[in-house]
C-alpha cells in the first residue's frame, strides 16, 4: 500500500520541540546511553519489584530514638519501618551504587497467554534491578540511574541529573509486551501487516467449507503480542527564585497485532452462508507527545500555565483481508461470494491543549484555587472508498476527501475553602465543561445523488452521516464541616449537576446529591467514620427518535422500514431518571501499640424506575485488613475483600416488518417478545504476607494471595414468542448461563542472605495456580459454519518461576 505523506502537523511539533527540548536532549543522551532511567522507582515489576527492593536495610530507629514503639498516621494506621540509606563511597565526588543479577527461570505451563499477559519470566540471565548516584561536594551536581528487568520485554528504567536549585533533567523509558494468545490458529499469511492473503489454495471469495478446513488443518499455533515502548525526557529550569520553566516529551512506540473482527455476511441461524472472520489487527503507531509551561510560586500564590500538543501517528491505513468462504455453500451448489473486505483503522491525530492553575490564600484561613482549560481535537485523515467491490459503482465517488473532523472543549472550575470559626470549615465548588463537536459529513454520491454508505458487500444502510455528538456539563457543590463535640465531625455535601446532549432521546438531565458523614476519635484506640448518600437522577422529557434525521434513507426522508428506532418505554442508562442510596461505614482499631486492624464496608441501591431497559443495580463491599509489627525483624499483615454486584435489564424484541406502532404491546413490540436478564457478580480475595528476620543476615519474604469470581445470568421470556433466535425455539432454551468462575493462587517467596554490608544473595520462587470455568470456551474450535476465529482458549495453567541472585553494593 502506498504510505501517506507526511501529515501538516509532524513539521509543526518538531519546531516546537527542537529550540526547547535540543539542550536537554544532549545533556540526557549520556545518560540514556547508560540506561534511560533513574532515581527512585517510579514503576514496579511483578517479577524486579521496585528499584529500592532488597538494596537498603531497614532502619530500627529511622521514626525516633526516644521511643521503643512505633508511631501511627493521623487515620490510626502504623507506618512502615523506614530504610536506612546507603553509605557513600569516596569523598568527592561521592558514589554508591549497587546491583542485583543471577538467572531466572520457568517451568510448567509458563507459555500460558494469562500467565505471560503483562510478565516476561524467560530462561536466562537476569539484572534484576541496579541503582548508581554520584555527587559533588564542590559543584551543586548529582546524577542517578536506575534499571528494572534489564533487556526484558518488561524492562524499565530511570535517569536524573540535578543542578541544585537551577536545573533537573529526567528521562526514563519502560517497555511492556501484552500477550493476546499463545495457541492462536491464523489462516492468512501476512499477519501484523495491512494486507491478509489467504495461502495457496484457496480462492478468495470462492471456497467450500471442506477446503478451509483442510488448509486450517496445517495451520501451526501462533503468538499474538503487542509491544510498547514508551520513553520521555522532562526539563525543569529555575528562571527566578520564583519562577520555574519545564518541558517534556514522550514518544510511544506500538508494534504488533491483535484480535480484531471481519464481516462480510452474517446470516444469524445459518449454517452454509455468511462470512465471519477473527482477523488480526496490525499495530504500527507512534503517539508523540510535547509539554511547554511556567510555574510561579510564591507565599500568597501559586500559578501555572502550559501549552500540550500531543500527536498520533498511525503508519497504517487500513486493513485488507481476503475472504475465505463462498456467499453460500449447500454442497451440491456454491455460490461465489466478494473476494475481500476493508476497514479503516485509526486515523492519525492531533490535540492541542492550553490550560491554566491558579491557587491563593484568602481571609478567613481560606484558600481558593481555579483551573481553566481549553482544547482542539482533529484529523483530516483521507477518506477510503466505501467498498473495494469493483461491481459496485454507486458509492464511489466521495462528497469530500478528507474527514476534517474537529472537537473542541472548554473547562472552567473553582473551588473556595474557608474556616470563619475554628469549629467549622466551608467549601464552594462550581465546575463548566463544554465539547463542541463540529463533524460534519453526509454519506452522498454527488455523481449518482445516492445516500448511505456500504456496510457489507452489496448490502447497504441508509444512515446518512455519524452523530455530532456535543454536551455541556455544570457541577456546583457546597460542603459544611462542623465540630460538634471534641474528636468529633459532622459533615455534610449539597451537589447539583446539569448535563445539556444534543442529538440524545433526552436533551437535559439533571442530578442532585445529599451527602452527610459523622467521623469520629472518640472512642478511644479507633476512628470511626459512617456516610450516607442520597442521589436523585431527573430531566426533560424523552423522545426515542430526537436522532432520527440520522438514519434516514436520504434527509427529509420519512422512514418507513428497517430497524425500528426505539421502544417508547425503553430508557437508555445514561439518560433514564434514578434514585440511589448508598451507605459506607468506615473504621481503623489500634489493638495495641504494633498491631492495627481496619475495616471498610460499603452499600448501594440504584433503581432507575423504568418499565424496560436497566431496572435496578445493587453493590456491596467489604474489604478486611490487619497488620502486626512488633518490631523491625517481623512484619505480618492480612487482608480479605468480598464484592457483590447485580443488575437486571426488562425489555422487547422487535419484530421483522414495516415500523409500526413503538409502544409496548403494539406491532411492533408485542408482549410476547418481552424478556428479561439479570447478571449477578461475586469477587472474594483474601492474601497474607509475612517479612522475617531471624538473624540479622537472614531475611525471609513470604507472600499468598487468593482470589475468586464467578459471574452468573438468569434470563425470562415467554416460550411461545420470539424472543430468542430462529435456531432456538423459545420453548427448549437456556433460562440460565452456566456461570463464568475464576479462581487464582499466588505463591512469592524470597530467602536473603547479607554475607557482609556489601554482598547479598537471593533465592526466589512464584508459584501462580489458575483455574477458569468458561462454557462459551468449551469446545472452541476456529472453523465453525462458514465462521472463522482464532481459536484462542483460556485454559487453566499452572507456572513457577524460580531465581538465583547477587547483590552487590558499593
């Protein structure tokens, strides 16, 4: 495929970015060159841990030396035992460093695509992790570099150079695969390219269902992965003692393929005609991102201002694969279906965004501060012919070339925080928010005077143009705080929210909330906190067809057939009126001087109130957890969590024909296609940990975690209607679904011996159990009817991983 030129907005971000960025670029590209990345870990893996993991020992005394206990947070909670820091080597400039390798290894089901998702646990060597920094006594000048999981698919790095006071350059870089699948079966050649071809063989568009299978049959398993790639720079320079500039910028690099969808037919309940395909995306992008801005603080006031301009550039266009299968296949006749399907892929796009923060201090020991925004989101992407059917002339030639799609958006808010007396503080907030879509396109031939577009290969829609969805949103809310008795408050929120859609069945929604919570320190060794909420969702009135000028067979036409636009009793979610309350009960016990517990439960009830559409949902959590930490050689801790979740829908299947009458019961809509699904969601986790030092050059590291869901559906209907599909009489269906249950184990441990203050070892193993239960996977296979997938299962696995390390320390 021909590439594109150049999009108008690359030459511009370069201009931006070199006079600011080029002095910053040279200073970091030393730094890069030894591993871009640096100073305390900003991100952790789940095999390297944090860069500080395992480098610095803990600190007995790092809270206080005139107490053997330890202190706690203003909540009640214990802090952590603090890390002593590294000793510098040398005088000046001074050094420490220090770095931790070996070999990892996996064995089991390692290949697993859940167990690999995130993870890279291959065979070989292993640097872990590593940590340098140096400064000058003489000169205000420090360097820092760091690493995680070095040359892995998940590695991770950090670098930093300071000039106290004037001038601090970062950069960084992280790498991370996700693994899609591992037993995929790909019948086209080509994958992670534009262009799907079907193998030797096999006529596009002209195939019985015997031949694919066949040409399936020597299809070996294939691995699908996305990589990204993201690295940044940030320069932060003070201009004045008050003032200070920064600039950043970040490009990330996907390459790859993903599960994607192609249709060229879908023919519900048949068997010998249609075409369904689980093609594969291919991933070529690159997202540039700039940041230009000033900060200025002071006693009295703080501000900032910054100009962001951030680039998506996507090097392919669009995606072509060739069909496998015929329109029809009966056996002893076959007919000839179109030979291969496009769709674009995401277009190349621009943002800019300008945005400023104001905070100050006000009389009455307040403090205000505002936030102002604005934004433009566009592509001007050429647009592609609506089939690549030569047979079909009609939609060929498009009204205009280019997309010249363009949103925009405006943000305004405040916030004013006050204590006119001690006892009692107030706050008022107001939030304006307004995204002006200003896309327009009409799907129309001017040679031909035809509306609509090509959905499927000689099947069209008459939908004319997309839907230029804008919005404006107002939020105020005010808060009281007030303490009503010593260690004692009682709080309470007022909020109101309007929402203004155009082209939505309702035009305005409006949402008012009551909020009151009593906290309290009274009982002594807890804090209690108990809140209840009360949510209130109402509108204008609600019109089904507000949209309907957008799926006309031509504007000002009158629509006459095809799928009917709305069910009058039907709500959409996001627009149907609610009432919800909600309950949240919070607590923390100090059950001595080393051993904390707190607990956090949670309910809410939403009913929306409509006759179909959502009904009703329903929540609960509770989250457990426990911490002992009698002194700095143990460290126990625990936790356990239980969520639920339910939500139950009612509505009524249209029937085939003319439009008719939209109310329930009518032709259209009759009672007898009425059914209802109710979900129902349980999540239970619990874990413990425990960190052991029995002697001081020992340090044991156990850590277990469990989890289990199950997802379950029950549906209603009425066995003699036609609320199910054709190949499924109504009578003999499924009222429930098997359910979907997951059920994960999780084993770390670490065994560290310190043979001196500057050589450790480290043994480690994971150990990672999974069992899943998926009826809708059972039995999968790629070739189903005249339907292709990648045959992908989630299966249950069992993995370990185990590791040997050094650490050394300078």
């Amino acid at each position: 495929m021909r590439r594109r030129p150049a999009s108008p907005t690359r030459r511009p971000l370069r201009l931006f970015l070199a006079p600011t960025l080029v002095g910053a670029i040279g200073i970091a590209t030393g730094l890069a060159a030894i591993a871009p990345s640096a100073v305390a870990g900003e991100r952790e893996s789940a095999l390297a841990g944090a860069v500080d993991d395992g480098a610095r020992r803990i600190d007995p005394q790092g809270l206080s030396t005139l107490t053997p206990h330890r202190r706690r947070t203003p909540s009640g909670l214990l802090h952590p035992y603090p890390l002593a820091p590294l000793a510098w080597s040398g005088t000046d400039p001074g050094l420490r460093a220090w770095a931790e390798l070996g070999w990892l290894a996996s064995r089991g089901e390692e290949d697993e695509a859940r167990f690999r998702e995130y993870l890279d646990p291959g065979d070989g060597p292993w640097l872990r992790r590593f940590a340098l920094e140096t400064r000058s006594r003489e000169t205000p000048f420090r360097l820092s570099v760091a690493g995680l999981g070095v040359a892995r698919a998940d590695a991770s790095y950090r670098a930093q150079a300071d000039w106290v006071n004037r001038l601090r350059v970062r950069a960084h870089y992280d790498a991370l695969e996700h693994v899609y699948a591992g037993d995929a079966r790909v019948l086209f050649e080509g994958a992670g390219t534009d262009r799907l071809t079907l193998p030797v063989g096999l006529t596009p568009g002209d195939n019985p269902g015997a031949a694919v299978a066949a040409a399936l049959a020597d299809v070996p398993p294939s691995r699908i992965a996305q990589k990204r790639n993201e690295s940044g720079i940030e320069l932060r320079m003070r201009l004045r003692p008050d003032l200070t500039g920064f600039a950043t910028y970040r490009l990330e690099r996907r390459d790859g393929e993903r599960p994607f969808g192609g249709t060229l037919g879908t023919t519900f309940g048949s068997t010998s005609s249609g075409s369904v395909v689980e093609t594969l995306e291919p991933i070529q992008s690159r997202l540039h991102e700039g940041t230009l801005g000033l900060e200025l603080s002071r006693a009295a006031v703080q501000a900032r201002v910054d100009y962001r301009l951030s680039h998506f550039d996507n090097r392919l266009e669009s995606l072509v694969w060739e069909n496998p299968f015929a329109a029809t296949d009966l056996g002893f006749l076959q007919l000839p279906g179109v030979p291969r399907g496009r769709i674009a892929l995401a277009p190349d796009n621009t943002t800019h965004r300008l945005s400023a923060d104001l905070a100050a201090r006000t009389p009455l020991a307040g403090r205000f501060t505002a936030s102002a925004a604005w934004s433009r989101m566009e592509q001007d992407e050429r647009l592609l012919p609506a089939t690549t059917n030569d047979a079909i002339t009609e939609f060929r030639t498009l009204i205009r070339s280019h997309a010249e799609a363009r949103v925009d958006t405006w943000l305004l808010r405040g916030r004013w925080q006050i204590r006119p007396l001690r006892s009692l503080s107030l706050s008022l907030a107001a939030r304006y928010f307004v995204r002006d879509n200003d896309t327009r396109y009409v799907a129309l031939d001017p040679t031909t005077g035809g509306y609509g577009y090509v959905i499927e290969d000689t099947a069209t829609t008459g939908r004319v143009g997309p839907v230029p969805f804008s919005h404006r949103r107002f939020r105020a809310t005010a808060q009281a705080e007030w303490r009503i008795v010593s260690r004692t408050r009682l709080g309470l929120e007022l909020s109101h929210e309007s929402l203004a859609r155009s082209r939505r069945a309702r035009h305005e929604t409006r949402e008012d909330a009551l909020r009151v919570h009593l906290a309290t320190h009274a009982i002594p060794g807890s804090t209690w906190r108990l809140a209840y909420a009360l949510e209130s969702r109402s509108g204008s009135g609600y019109d089904p067809t507000r949209d309907r000028d957008y799926y006309l067979v031509a504007p000002g036409s009158v629509l006459l057939s095809g799928p009917p636009r709305s069910l009058t009793s039907f709500r959409q979610v996001d627009l149907a009126r609610h009432t919800t309350h909600a309950i949240d009960l919070r607590t923390n016990f100090l059950l001595g001087p080393s051993t904390d517990l707190s607990l956090a439960a949670r309910y809410s009830i939403r009913d929306y109130g409509a006759r179909h559409g959502v009904q009703d949902e329903q929540a609960a959590d509770l989250n457990v957890d426990v911490a002992w930490q009698p002194s700095p050689r143990v460290r126990l801790h625990a936790f356990g969590s239980f969520e639920w979740r339910t939500r139950r829908l009612e509505t009524i299947d249209a029937r085939s024909g003319p439009v008719g009458d939209l109310r329930p019961g009518g032709f259209t809509f009759p009672l007898a296609n009425e059914w209802s699904w109710d979900s129902r969601t349980k999540t239970f986790a619990l874990g413990t940990g425990l960190a052991l030092v029995p002697v001081d050059s020992i340090t044991l590291e156990l850590d277990y975690r469990f989890q289990a869901s199950d997802e379950g559906i029950d549906t209603s209907f009425d066995p003699t209607g036609d609320a199910t599909t054709p190949t499924v009489p109504a009578g003999s269906a499924a009222r429930t679904w098997p359910a979907v249950r997951l059920r994960d184990h999780l084993l770390a441990a670490s065994l560290r011996k310190d043979w001196s203050a500057r050589v450790a070892t480290t043994l480690l193993y994971r150990l990672q159990h999974s069992e899943i239960e998926d009826r809708s996977q059972r039995g999968l296979v790629p070739l189903v009817n005249q339907n292709l997938y990648l045959g992908h299962r989630d299966d249950d696995f069992v993995a370990h991983v185990v590791g040997a390390t050094a650490t050394l320390r300078y």
